[in-house]
C-alpha cells in the first residue's frame, strides 16, 4: 500500500511533507517544553539557576552552531540521512535526557539532543523547496510554519501538564515513542539521492562553528557577565577572528562550506536579513511578556499563558494562507505588510499603564498574524533565490537567522529594559518605573521592525520566482536523480 501511495506524485509529496511538519514540532515543541521545567528541575538536582540554564543555552548554542554544517552536507550527500539521523540522535538523547543523575549529565544529554535537533531543522525547508514546485511552494512552507506555531503553543501548557503529574523527566520521555515512530516514517518517506563526491570544507565547519558559538554566548551572557567584561570582549574577539578566517577559507576553498555569492543575490540577503530582525522583534516580546503578566501584574499563571497563546493561535491561522497567496502574489508586500502588522502590535502591548486583557490579547495577535504573513512568504522566497545545489545551506542559513534573531532579541530587549529601568528608578515609583521601561523596550523593538519593513519592500518585486532547479536540471522530479524507496 505504502509503496503504491508513493508512487502517486500528488499524494507522495504531502507524505513527504508530513516528516517536515514531525520534525519542526518535536523540535518546537521540545525547546518549548523545557522551560516551564527548569524550576523542578534545579530543585531535583539542589543546584543553582545558573547551572540549571545551561540545560537551555547548551542546547541553542549547539542548534545554531551546526546550522550551515548540516545544511552543506544535505548538499553533498542527500537531505534524508541528516534528517532521518537527526531524529535517531534526538531520539536517544531524549533517552538519556530522562535518565540523567546530575545536572552535568542532563547538560550533556541536551547538547547531543541539540545535534539532532540541528540536523533536523536545517534540511526542513530544503526537503519542501525539493519536493514541492514553485507554484505550491509557498503553502507547502505555509502548512509547515502552522506546525512550528502548534509546537510553540503546546510547549508551556503541555509542559506544566507533564511536569506536574509526572515529573520533569516526562517532558522528555514522551519524546521516545514520537521519536522512533518518526526515525522510521522519514527512513520509510524521504526520497534518496544520486550525488557526485565532494570534499567536506572541514576548516570553514571548524571556524564556522567557533564564530557562530563565542558570539551568541557572548551575546546571550553580555547583560549578565557586564558587556566590558573580559570574558565577554575575549568572546567577541574570538568571534571575530574565527569570521575573518572563516571568509578567508571560503574565498580559497574550491567546494566551500558557504557560497559567499548566494549574498550578492538581493532577495537571498534581503531575505535573511528581514528574518533575522522579524525574530529579534517577535523574541522581545514573548521574553518580557511574561515578566509583565506575572511578575509585574500579578496574574495567575494559567491566565498568563492563554493570553500569550493568542501569539501562536493567530501565526497558525495566517501562516498556512499568507503561504498560499505568496505562490500568486510574491512575498514584497505580504513580508512588508506583515512587519508593519507586527510593529502596530508592539505599539499596542507598549502602553502597559492602560492594561486590559482585551487590548493585550488583540496586540500579541496582531504580533502573531504579522509573523504569520511574513513567514512562509519570506521563507519561500529565499528558497526560490537559489540553485537546486545550494537550498541544503540556504535552509540552513534561514535557520540560523531564526537562532540568532531570537537570541538578540532576548539580549537586545533585556540590555535596553535593564538600563532604562535603571533610569527610570531615579525619578519615580517602582511601578512606574517598569511600566515606562517596558514601554521604551517595545518602542526600541518597534522602530526595528520598521527598518525590517524597509528591508522587505526592497527586495523587489518577486512575483514569479525562478525555480531552484540550475539550467542543466531537468524540472520533472522523476528525473532529478532521486529514488523513492
């Protein structure tokens, strides 16, 4: 029966799909999942906050890190075996998670679950730019990024749930069955493929690695460490030599890590730039959101999370469409449209002294449609920017915008509240003191999404995307040198 459904074009490339759509939940989900956890779990382990964090930063960091890598192997060898051997690794290491007995022990295990997890999202959107034509790309991405909002959405609430009843070690254990029936769905599903031999750009994977690691602990540790530390300035120096080498054996190397020329492509930079600061803009609000409901207005917990849910309830519902007319219209004005939708947001949830659930569910949804209309658009249109040789490293360098929007945006929106709180509390009250930080940090963020806004207007006018297959492909998929098992 499987092997007749795969033989079917239309019904196989949703069955493909499908392994897309497992793994940006399982990952979403997980990375949501666990914060709501940190608290037991420093208290399972009679360790300290700081330790416990590493759970969480180990994970991002090691995500980010390997992006381009798995995306560069995707390339040379076929998307399948990075994608199915992402999940196996995310599998056991999920495993190992729940059976850790110290706290360096679950760090540990985090790191190699984030190693899988890499794997996994860097190839995503390469294996839906592969199997989908240009004309359905942008609902294909569209569908994908409604699962990325259900994982977000389920992660603190199922979280609490599982936590609760079980125990921390749950929220990891329900990963296993998942995981297993998912390793062999996408084993079953992705289609193999024919590849000439490459040599592997080893020294750009090691200085990329290095680059990508220092700087994001560098940022992500700035306000706490002190931003002229020695430790932070010897993090960003580190940074910036492992960059300058980086770009240095890149231009010499003749199968690189990265094609440095996929940037002179203006929807290929205008793209990832735009993503980057769509995450930075978003990320400032989902980490100081919760500080406002709970810390500073007191609100229950549970009461808190349904009012953040709005956020990825309404970028589910605007994805899937936004993604849709993407393949008829382009992305310029969706991707614009959607930041300017973000920013009114912002600008709303900014004017904390007059709070109402009404205003703060309709501001965190305008947020969350603004995303929505901006995603897939934006998504489908730097993968429509480049060769079929290259979307395994531009799907990998998407995902790592995505990693590093979020982390500058919880630096960035935490250095700017931190600072003008500080100000702020020499001349008024406690409460007004936080309500006008607050309202600073969202205007900070907002005047960024207008800059984003620009960026995507100047991508030009987009309707029509070539297809990501090189002039000496064939277009037919039947001939592009894959083989279905």
């Amino acid at each position: 029966m499987l092997l007749y459904l795969l033989k079917t074009s239309e019904v196989r490339k949703w069955l493909i799909h499908s392994t897309t759509a497992l793994g940006v939940f399982m990952s979403t989900l997980d990375a949501s999942i666990v914060n709501i956890a940190l608290p037991e779990i420093t208290t399972y382990f009679h360790t300290t906050v700081p330790n416990t964090e590493w759970v969480v930063i180990v994970y991002l960091l090691l995500i980010s890190s390997l992006l381009l890598t798995y995306g560069r192997l995707g390339d040379m060898y076929g998307h399948r075996p990075v994608f199915v051997g992402g999940f196996a690794i995310f599998t056991v290491a999920s495993a190992l998670n729940s059976l850790s007995p110290n706290i360096w022990v679950l760090i540990a295990s985090r790191g190699l679950q984030a190693i899988g997890a890499g794997a996994i999202l860097a190839v995503v959107q390469a294996i839906i730019t592969d199997t989908f034509q240009p004309s359905e790309r942008g609902k294909a991405i569209g569908i994908n990024a409604m699962f990325v909002s259900l994982g977000l959405a389920a992660g603190p609430s199922l979280g609490g749930i599982l936590v609760g009843t079980y125990g921390w070690q749950s929220i990891f254990i329900i990963n296993i069955p998942i995981g297993i029936i998912s390793t062999i769905w996408s084993w079953k599903i992705l289609p193999t493929k024919i590849t000439k031999p490459q040599k592997f750009d080893i020294g750009g994977a090691v200085t990329i690695f290095t680059c990508l690691s220092t700087f994001l602990l560098a940022v992500s540790h700035g306000h706490i460490w002190g931003w002229q530390s020695s430790i932070v300035i010897s993090l960003f120096f580190a940074a910036l030599i492992s960059f300058t080498m980086f770009i240095y054996i890149e231009i010499k190397c003749d199968h690189p890590m990265l094609n440095l020329g996929l940037f002179k492509n203006r929807a290929f930079l205008a793209g990832n730039l735009a993503a980057l600061i769509n995450y930075l803009t978003q990320y400032t609000v989902t980490f100081l959101m919760p500080f406002y409901l709970v810390s500073f207005l007191t609100l229950p917990t549970r009461t808190a999370g349904l009012l953040m849910s709005t956020f990825p309830i309404a970028m589910m519902l605007a994805s899937p469409v936004a993604g849709t007319l993407s393949d008829r219209f382009g992305s310029r004005l969706l991707t614009s449209a959607g930041m300017v939708i973000i920013c009114s947001g912002i600008i709303i949830l900014g004017h904390t002294e007059n709070f109402t659930y009404v205003m703060n569910a309709f501001g965190l949804a305008l947020v969350g449609l603004g995303t929505g209309l901006f995603l897939a658009p934006n998504n489908n249109a730097i993968m429509g920017s480049v060769i079929k040789n290259n979307i395994g490293v531009a799907s990998g360098t998407l995902a790592l915008m995505r990693n590093i929007g979020q982390v500058m945006g919880v630096a960035v929106s935490g250095a700017v509240f931190s600072n003008q709180l500080v100000r702020y509390s020499l001349l008024n009250d406690t409460t007004a003191s936080f309500t006008l930080a607050l309202h600073d940090t969202y205007l900070v963020a907002a005047i960024i999404g207008a800059i984003g806004a620009i960026v995507c207007w100047s991508r030009g006018n987009q309707i029509g995307l070539r297809t990501t297959i090189s002039p000496n492909e064939s277009i037919d998929q039947s001939n592009s040198g894959s083989k279905y098992p």
